[in-house]
C-alpha cells in the first residue's frame, strides 16, 4: 500500500516553513510522496488574493527541484468550496490502494473540533500535526504529532513583506520571490533583481 502526505493550503505564497513540513513528515513516516494541495476556496479563510493559476505556477517553481513532491490539483479543479472530507473521499475512491496522510500546522490541531464531518474524515485519513513555536496543540482526536525545526512564518507575513518591499531571502525559495515581483503580486514592485 502506498504511503501519500497531503499538505493543504492556500500557499499564498508557499514557503519554507510548508517545505520545512512536508520534508519532517515524508522522512519521519517514510512516505512514498507528498502532495501539496491548494485549495480553491478555503472554508475558514477569506479567499485568495491572486488567481488560482498564480498559485499553481509558484508552486510548480518551488517543488521542481524535489523528486518526491508534487502538487495535487483535485480542489483547485474542482472549484468552490474546499471541505477536506469531500477531496479525501474522492481520493480515496481514486486510489483505494493508497494510505492518506493529512499534514497540519500546530495552529490547525486545536480546531479540528470545528471541521466539517470531522470524524468521516478521521476515517479517510491519518493526521499528521506538525509542531509550531509558540502554539500549544492540545486535541482529544488521534494525531501524529511530529517535531520540527522551529520556523515562525506565515504566508501572511510574506504578503505583506512584498507589499512592503522588504527582503524575502531565505523565507520564500528565490524562484517564488523572482516570480511575484516580476508578475507585481501582493503589491510588490515589479523589479528583476533577486534579493
């Protein structure tokens, strides 16, 4: 049976702190792929600032160079609302030979409670929580919960790095930074040099 992470999110952008993640679980489960899912419109978050193609592209930029990485493009073809438990019994039934791995933030683990038909899902896959400075994650359901080096970051402190015109060296891989400053998203000045 094959092993598969799934890492949801809006990657908007992508950063290190996601491929920091998914490299913790793929070597500490000994997972056969990690597949990053965007999600076309999040039910706990405002929707995305950019398109959908954006996104793709800039994750096609930053996993290019990792073999055992992919992008999962189910929901972003889908459309609409993005609940978890629907993809997953999707992807279950695509590939019934497949063992599901759900990869978390710390910050997510607390709220699992709230997600939409929670325990169906807990029957898809297997949680896997990832430690985040700073955040206690405390949760009566059954998570893997794995260490990982400490690395505050967020999508959201990037956009407004960008907009701000500050340095995004060593946040974001350089192929992501080149693209949303070529492209001028986030309110990022259109410029050609790399940080």
């Amino acid at each position: 049976m094959k092993k598969i992470g799934i890492l949801g999110g809006t990657f908007n952008p992508l950063h290190f702190g996601h491929l920091m993640m998914a490299n913790e679980a793929l070597h500490a489960l000994q997972l056969d792929e990690v597949r990053f899912m965007p999600n076309s419109v999040p039910p706990h978050k405002q929707a995305t600032t950019i398109s959908d193609e954006a996104r793709l592209i800039m994750l096609d930029l930053a996993l290019a160079p990792y073999e055992l990485f992919t992008i999962e493009r189910f929901e972003i073809e889908r459309g609409g609302i993005s609940y978890t438990v629907e993809t997953m019994e999707q992807l279950v039934q695509r590939e019934p030979q497949t063992q599901f791995y759900f990869i978390i933030g710390g910050d997510m683990i607390a709220s699992l409670h709230t997600w939409h038909r929670i325990d169906d899902l807990l029957n898809l896959v297997t949680f896997v929580g990832i430690s985040r400075p700073k955040v206690e994650a405390h949760t009566t359901y059954d998570v893997i919960m794995l260490d990982a080096p400490a690395f505050d970051i967020s999508s959201t402190l990037l956009r407004q790095r960008f907009a701000q015109q500050k340095t995004v060296q060593f946040l974001v891989p350089d192929e992501i930074a080149t693209y949303v400053r070529k492209e001028g998203l986030y309110g990022a000045e259109s410029i050609t040099k790399r940080d």
